[in-house]
C-alpha cells in the first residue's frame, strides 16, 4: 500500500466516490487530491485533498503569528476510505501525505473543516474557535454547516508537527493482507478507533468531510 498523487485518469473514479460518500467537491481538481494505493491489486483505497484559498491578505496561525503566507490559505478537505479497506491506517496515511505536501509548498498550518474531529485529533489537529479561521474559511465552514456537514468545526495542525500512531501504521503495512472485497474485513471495533470513534455509541460514516 502507498499513497501518491492523482492523476487525469483518476477523476471520475474520484468524483464517484465523492459524491458516493457525501464529501465536498467544491472547485473540483483532480491534480489537488492523493489517492492510497495497493501495490499488488493496483486497487484504490482511500483519498484526499489539499485546497489553497488565495485572499489577497496576510494570514495568520490560530495563535496570532505571522505564516508568511501572503494570501495563501491551506485546507485539508474531502478525505475518504472505501468500504473495505477501513480501518487499516489507509485514511491516516491520506492525511500525512496532505500535510507532507502544505509542508512542502511552505504552509505552516493546515486548516480542516470536519464533523469528526476525534479523528484528526489524533495526529495533531486541535479545535480552534471559528473567530480565528480566516475570513474564506469561516465562509466556507458556513457553507459546509449548510451543506454537507451540518456538525462540521474548525480544527487546525502544524503542518511539520504531524504524529501517526504507530498502530494506524503498523495497520497499513499489513493493509495488503487482507481481502479488500470484505473476505477479510477488520473487526468493525477496530476500524472505530482508528478514527477516534465509540464504536458503542457511533452511527455516522467515517469519511471526513
């Protein structure tokens, strides 16, 4: 299993899914996603998407320093795992590469708009107030509140101070073990915790958003 970046031939896999999922495919690019891979199948197991808000404006973390960043602001949005493959740190793996790629193309802070936050809690991610987001994501967490995510909060992580838990690692390197077509399904307890859910209590998708 490997995560890469998508390519023209992905995109109406990618919006089928999307849509399949009920993610947000607002400004749609294909070029902007990662897909999680399966070496021996070539199957596609997961996937996920950085968008870059230009404001014109100099943005700042949520605790008041300047990024740097001159009108450039980073999301981290529409993050899936097919049925399957969930619970096997596919999901995880989608979400370091997105903060691998910010890093890289010089954001220091990642911003996320989601109604799981337990999920990405667990590598990093903290809930901030929607008074600190910049002004184009607290527009669009308005937007998501009335479309697709009803419950969505604001959560922000230091794009170079990401954590993966050994666990959801050691999970995706013996991704490949098992049937993606459910002959060998994790046990669905298993899958809860990788994304910080109660599986007791728990009746939402584990998508995202």
């Amino acid at each position: 299993m490997y995560v890469r970046d998508a390519k023209n031939r992905d995109e109406v896999w990618l919006l089928d899914h999307i849509e399949a999922m009920g993610l947000d495919e607002t400004a749609f690019r294909s070029r902007d996603y990662v897909v999680a891979v399966d070496e021996d199948s070539t199957d596609r197991a997961g996937f996920g998407r950085i968008r870059v808000h230009k404001t014109g404006a100099t943005e700042r973390t949520p605790t008041g320093r300047d990024t740097g960043d001159r009108g450039d602001v980073c999301e981290l949005t529409s993050i899936g795992v097919l049925d399957g493959w969930r619970g096997q740190g596919v999901g995880a793996h989608v979400v370091e590469r997105l903060c691998q790629h910010a890093a890289d193309e010089g954001f220091d802070v990642g911003y996320a708009l989601t109604d799981q936050p337990a999920y990405l809690r667990q590598f990093g991610f903290d809930r901030i107030e929607s008074g600190a987001l910049p002004e184009v994501l607290a527009a669009r967490l308005d937007e998501k509140r009335e479309g697709v995510a009803p419950e969505a909060v604001p959560m922000a992580v230091e794009t170079g101070a990401v954590r993966m838990p050994e666990r959801l690692r050691e999970r995706f390197k013996r991704a490949t073990e098992r049937d993606p077509e459910g002959a060998d399904d994790p046990d669905p307890d298993e899958a809860a915790e990788e994304f910080g859910i109660d599986p007791d209590s728990a009746t939402y998708k584990y998508d995202t958003g």
